[in-house]
C-alpha cells in the first residue's frame, strides 16, 4: 500500500470525458490514501477551431482567457488541472528537428504549469503516473524529476494513424525513460519489456456491481421469443474489433438456437450476410441499466474478436462482464486472452470457435458459475490499483538498494 504520497497523473483521457475513463477509476483509488493531481492535456490550437462548439472546448477556453479557474478541487485529497496555455497542434509534421523542436516547447509549456499548480499545493516528492501520453509526455521526466515515475499502457495505440506516425519510435524511447511500466496486459507489458525490464502485467479494474444475475427479474421481451440455446453478443459491432466472417460461419453451423447481436452497427456489419441468416437476430442499441439483463438472457456469451493490431493486446472487459453474470464464454485466442483461460474457451479457428460454442452449453453448471462470477468479481479497482502499488513498492526498493550502494 502506497499511502501519504503526492501523486501527479498525466494521460490522454481529459478528466470531463463522458464515458468511462481507465485513468479517472486510478486516480479516484490512488486518491483514497494519497493527494492525487489529475492534469488534463491542455487545448491545442486545431482543436479549439475544429470544436469549438463543443462544452469541452469552451471550457478550455474560459481556463485560457481567465474566467474560470483552471485548478478544481474535486475531493479533499484530488484535484483536476485544466492547463491555461493552449498549445501548438504538430502531429501532421514529420519526424525532424523542427518537430523535436515543435514537441519540447509543447511540453515546457505543459510542464511549467503543473510545476506552478505543484508548488500552490505543495506536493512534494512526487509520484508521476502517465497513462500513455508519449508526445506531450516525452519530456515528462526531465521536466518534473519525479521521485518515482510509472508509464501506463492500456492499448496498442500505435496500431491507430495518429499515434503511429511518431509513436513507434516515441513511445519505446519514452518507455525506457520511466521506472517502470505497467500494463493492463500480457501483450503490453511484453511488447515495452523489451525496452523496459521492468515492465508488469497488473490486470484490469472494473465496476462489475450492475452486472448482478441475482437482480434479474426476467428476460426482455424482444428476445424471450428467440429460439433457444441463444448464443449472443453485446457491444458495439464494428469490424475493426469483430470478426464478420467467423460470425457469419458459426450461425451456418448452428443446427438449432440462435446468434443474437446487441448493440449498434457499423456498415460493415449493416452490409454483411449476417442479415440475411434466418437465425441471426439484431437486437439494436439498449440503455446500459438494460445490458444485464440480455446477457442474462444468453446461454453461451462470445466475443469473436478480429485479431489486429489493435485488439490483440486489448483486456476485454466485455469479458469480465460475461463472467460476473455466471454465463460461459467463447472468444478468440489472443495472448491478452490467456489471462483467462481457466474461465473462458479459447478458440484458436473458425471450425474451433462453433464446436466450442457447443462445449460451453453441454459444459455449464451452478459451480462453474460461481467460479466464472468470483473470478471477475475479482478484478476490482481497489485490487487493480494494489497490483500498481506493489510495482511501486519494489521499484522503489530496488532504487533505495542501488542508491546506497
């Protein structure tokens, strides 16, 4: 347990985002013992053209011209920063010495502000967390010389464009500059281990308390007509995560129940066969409090991933939120995925993925259901920011050793 810490988190996510936020959850749990600093990334000049209609943008933008303070109090021991200095939008530049040049004055801007708000708040000693901010966070080290310091991966955003065109070399680089990293993930931890010793899987938190079979009172009366078994899917279905075709194949496959999707589409999935299946049932978007119960209403719950640079590093909490409804799960086999092999079938092909489905309904029992619920029941914040702490503890440790040596 790290307690009575001053502790600077720095990250991509702005603290006013309006879904959940991975580095809002740390920062509320490292809050519980600890002063926490939240800092916002500040306003860069395209976007406060491009959007500024938006609430976000016109509150920036007030921090900027002075009429309202950008330093808020959000609890007696957390604050969120929203910078007062807009900085220069530089991405579209290519990797030179103008955009090194471009980069570092972006982040003296940045720095020499928190260091201000640090000495307002007297924080001493600091810890800095950094929830995958490589450009703005390039110089973060050297500029607030941390006591320790913690760079936190949660996606392979370099499989994104944006991040790409200067993250493939940056982020590394940035990596070895920190203590240690930590990721939500064997595959990233893995891949900055590489250049970073100390990198550690520490898992995921998630609030699992809406996910409660024993507060359900029924299925929902757009699926409780549905031919049973019911193999369904909930989320966005977006083929850049989803894998059309295994789905396509699996409903082929299926001799009697039905696949059920829930969630919105994109054009892909719009356009696929999957339409055209008589077995195939679209159920649209529903409001979160709904979502427990149609996984509720599912026999056998899947998550048939497209394996991509982008989802195969990717902690699937959609997963945990199967588990902690007792259902049994099949998904593609990912090395993210091994983390819960004991709990969900792993599905290594197309043929392999349909004969799974089937195992998992001959399978299921109450005592695998209540092993699946206290396995996800697990992965709570407080227990993900504890795997943190002890990574702090030993880096900490290990440094006091060679400092006195």
């Amino acid at each position: 347990m790290i307690k009575g810490r001053d502790i600077v988190v720095i990250g991509i996510q702005p603290w006013d985002i309006s879904i959940g936020s991975n580095c809002k959850n740390l920062a509320e749990e490292f809050a519980k013992n600890n002063r926490v600093l939240y800092v916002n990334e500040p306003l860069n000049r395209i976007s406060s053209i491009r959007d500024k209609h938006t609430d976000q943008v016109k509150k920036r933008q007030e921090v900027i011209k002075g009429k309202q303070e950008g330093l808020v109090q959000v609890s007696d021991s957390l604050w969120t920063l929203y910078p007062s200095k807009m900085i220069e939008s530089i991405n579209w530049v290519p990797k030179s010495p103008f955009y090194t040049l471009l980069n570092k004055r972006n982040n003296r801007i940045f720095y020499e502000e928190i260091k201000q708000i640090l000495d307002k708040l007297s924080f001493k000693d600091i810890i800095l967390f950094n929830d995958s901010l490589m450009f703005l966070g390039f110089y973060s080290v050297e500029m607030l010389l941390p006591d320790l310091s913690i760079y936190y991966i949660r996606d392979n955003l370099v499989s994104q464009d944006y991040f790409a065109k200067h993250g493939l070399e940056m982020e590394p680089v940035l990596a070895t500059k920190y203590d240690a990293v930590v990721g939500n993930s064997d595959y990233l931890a893995n891949y900055l281990k590489k250049y970073n010793d100390r990198s550690y899987m520490v898992g995921q938190g998630c609030d699992l308390s809406l996910f409660d079979r024993d507060k359900i009172s029924g299925k929902p009366e757009d699926i409780k007509n549905i031919p049973g078994p019911v193999v369904g899917y909930l989320g966005f279905l977006t083929s850049m995560r989803l894998d059309i075709p295994l789905m396509e194949h699996l409903a082929s496959s299926m001799k009697e129940g039905s696949l059920v999707l829930v969630g919105p589409e994109d054009d892909d999935f719009k356009q696929s066969k999957l339409h055209d299946m008589d077995n195939v049932y679209f159920l649209g978007n529903k409001q979160s409090h709904e979502l427990p119960e149609y996984i509720g209403a599912f026999d056998v719950a899947i998550n048939p991933q497209a394996v991509n640079d982008l989802t195969i590093g990717n902690y699937p909490r959609k997963v945990d939120e199967y588990l902690a409804m007792g259902k049994p799960v099949v998904a593609t086999f990912t090395e993210a995925m091994t983390y819960f092999e004991k709990y969900v079938y792993l599905s290594r092909s197309v043929d392999n993925f349909a004969e799974l489905v089937a195992k998992a309904i001959a399978e299921d029992n109450e005592q695998v259901a209540q092993n699946r619920i206290a396995f996800a029941k697990s992965h709570t914040w407080e227990n993900n920011v504890e795997n943190i702490y002890e990574v702090m503890e030993r880096v900490m440790d290990e440094k006091s050793v060679t400092a006195s040596s």
